[in-house]
C-alpha cells in the first residue's frame, strides 16, 4: 500500500494559501478586474446556452453566433441609428398616431459606436459589444472606489463588486445596448458628488444625459445634495464657491435632461416629437394618451393586475421602497447615494410605465447593491450570488430570448 508523504500532502494547502495572500496583497484593481472577468465567463456560458436555443426571430435565424445574439432587441436600434442617424419625418400608424422610431433612443452611444466603426471598419456588433464591455468594466472599478469611500471596507466595496457583475440584468454589460455606457457615467458623476469635486461632474453630465434618459433625475439628486449640505453647513462647512457649483450643476442637469427633447422637436418640427414616440412603445397595453406624470404606474398596476389590485400593490412598492431607504445596511450608503436612489425612484414613477424592461430601467439604482454586500457571513454571500446568477438565467427566459411574436421586450 502506498502512502503519501507528509511533505506532498501539505503542498495543496500550502499552495492555497500562498495564492490566497498573493491575491490579498495584490492591488485593488486587480482584484476588481478578477472578479469582472470570472463573472463574464459566466454570463458568456449563460448567453451562448441560450443562444444556442433560439428559434428565427425577427433579427436572426436560428442559432445565432455570439455577437448577432447581442445586438438583437434595441441594439438594432442603435444600429440603425449608427448607420442611417435619425428621421426628419416622424412615422405615423394608420390611425394618425406617432409611431416607434429611433427618437426615442439617445445618440452617444450608437454614435461613440458608429465612429470607432469607421475608423476601424470592424463589425458594428464587435464594437459595439467591445464599448460596452470596456465600459462595464469601468464602471466596475469606479463603483469600487465608490463603495470604499461610503462602506470604509474593502471587502464589503469588493463584494458589492461582485454582486454589480452577477446582477441578474448583467448579461445586459456585454450586449449592444447602452447601459454599461450610462452606468460607467453616472456612478463617475456619483463618485465626484459623494467626494464633493463638482465641477468635473459637468461634462459627465452632459454626456450621461444623451446616453440614457437621466438628467432630470441627476438634477433633483444634485438640488436635494445641495439642499442638504446647506442644512448640515454647522458641520459640514458648505463654502460660497461649492454653493455656487452644487446650483449651477443642478440648472446644468436639468437643462441637458430637456435638451434630446428640444432636438427632436427642431429635427421634426414636433414640440412633442420624444415624448409622443416613448408613448408609442406603451400604446399596445393602455392605448394612445398624453404624459400625465405619476399615472403611469398606477396605470400599469391596473392593467397587470386590475383594480383596485393594481393601485394597492403599486402604492405597497412605493411605501416598501421609501422604507427601504431608511434601513440600516442602506444608511450606511450615507446620505448623498440615498438621496439619487429617491431622485430616481421619483423619476422613473413620474414618466415610465410598468412593463417587462422596467427592470432594465431600474438599472441605475445599482448602489443600493452596497447594502446587499454589507452582511459578511460567507453562507449569505455565497447564496446571493447564486441567487443572482439564477437571475440572470430567469431574466433571459423572460426577456431577452425571443419566443415567437415576443411581447415582453428586455
């Protein structure tokens, strides 16, 4: 019988914990760029099972590769508006209404895509997949460094990390839609209002603002901060030239959140020309209406469920989320994240309408993954995590993969 020294038999263990304290002392961007790396393996496998099992479809036959599976949905969107721009003449459907049309979908992204197109002459859906992959990745490392700043730990900011890149929509960071390019932008401009250095805020913010629908909720965020940090100045001295700033930057944020509209309205001679083509995308559940602010969901709810259910389970959502604000793994976020998480919240009640990518809208209320990581038992996070990856799963069944005439759209 062969035995096995006692020198061969610690080397395993030795091993692990040599690679254990390499990875401890490696450099924090390291780890985050680990982390978001091993999580797209993961995702990749998701997405190519899936894809693997698509039928013919609108955009593709069936099975399709990789990079035509990510481009489908909206990204064909932005692929026609990275080619062909936008219409001078809006469509109008055979009763007179404001159809779908590229209005209803910002321009950096697709234009950031459509020039490194004509300079590289690559496939569209490669860049486009490549930008939004840089992007999510960069937005990786600055939501570390935002985590660290409120959450005074590195490995809570690290897991919160984590949980950013197994998110149940974060299939959508490598997918040829815009959001990893919003994320990376708003969690910078978070970044430099939590660490009060306002003035470089201004150019993120004009160009989060036509990436995705954001400026208004970004100015009542900075019009809230600057409201608070006024009623804290005994504590927290609120210098003339931050005062200053904080208004210009909320007046600034404001105005780039009207200005796709105001270019849609000179393109196509419509004051209307935005908001009647969003309406568009919710004419088949409700019909055709005008924007009422703050009836939207209470609409939705009707139509989910029907009244009075509807209206009752939506003013539950809003009174649980108030109250989840006010939790105590939330209150360590500190003030200026909870204040955009309202701002946002406020937002998407005021003007979007409930239906299957409202979860892709809920996107940019991404901090709050910072109080999920806060618990350090390794039970809790390893099922989180879990739970996430089986989100993902869940959220390309429901939305992304396309079954016959889908009518519940990522």
């Amino acid at each position: 019988m062969s035995t096995i020294s006692p020198g061969r038999a610690d080397a395993a263990p030795r091993r692990v914990s040599r690679l254990r304290l390499r990875y401890r002392l490696s450099p924090w961007w390291l780890r985050v760029v680990v982390v978001f790396v091993l999580s797209r393996v993961v995702t990749t496998v998701i997405v190519l099972l899936f894809s693997r099992a698509q039928g013919p479809n609108p955009w593709t036959g069936a099975n399709p590769p990789y990079l035509s599976y990510a481009a489908i949905w909206d990204g064909n969107w932005y692929k026609i508006i990275s080619f062909y721009g936008y219409p001078s003449e809006l469509p109008m459907t055979a009763d007179g209404h404001v159809g779908e049309s590229a209005w209803a979908f910002m321009p950096a992204y697709p234009f950031l895509v459509g020039a490194l197109r004509f300079v590289t002459g690559a496939r569209w859906e490669l860049i486009a997949v490549i930008v939004s992959v840089g992007c999510a990745l960069g937005a990786a490392l600055v939501f570390y460094k935002l985590m660290q700043h409120v959450l005074k730990d590195s490995g809570t900011a690290l897991f919160s990390v984590v949980l950013f890149c197994v998110a149940p929509l974060s299939p959508l960071l490598q997918f040829a839609y815009a959001e990893s390019m919003s994320l990376l932008l708003l969690v910078s401009a978070l970044y430099l209002v939590v660490t009060r250095r306002y003035p470089w805020v201004f150019p993120i913010v004009a160009v989060m603002a036509l990436t995705r629908p954001s400026g208004l909720a970004f100015a009542l965020f900075v019009g809230l901060h600057l409201v608070h940090r006024y009623l804290i100045r005994s504590r927290d001295p609120f210098p003339l030239a931050d005062r200053v700033t904080t208004v210009a930057l909320a007046v600034f944020s404001g105005v780039m959140g009207l200005v796709w509209l105001i270019i849609a309205w000179i393109a196509t001679g419509s004051m209307s020309a935005y908001t009647d083509t969003e309406l568009a995308w919710r004419s088949s559940y409700i019909g055709w209406g005008e924007l009422v602010p703050f009836t939207a969901w209470f609409q939705g709810g009707n139509w989910w469920l029907g009244a009075p259910w509807g209206i009752v389970v939506v003013s539950l959502l809003i009174l649980g989320f108030a109250a989840f604000l006010f939790t105590r793994p939330v209150k360590r976020l500190g003030v200026d994240l909870r204040l955009w998480l309202a701002s946002y919240a406020i937002y998407l009640l005021a003007v979007f309408f409930p239906q299957s990518s409202t979860f892709r809208l809920l996107m940019p209320l991404f901090p709050a993954l910072g109080a999920l990581a806060v618990p350090k038992s390794r039970v809790y996070r390893v099922g989180l995590v879990l739970v996430c990856i089986a989100g993902q799963v869940g959220w390309m069944t429901i939305a992304w993969g396309v079954d016959g005439r889908d009518w519940t759209p990522p």
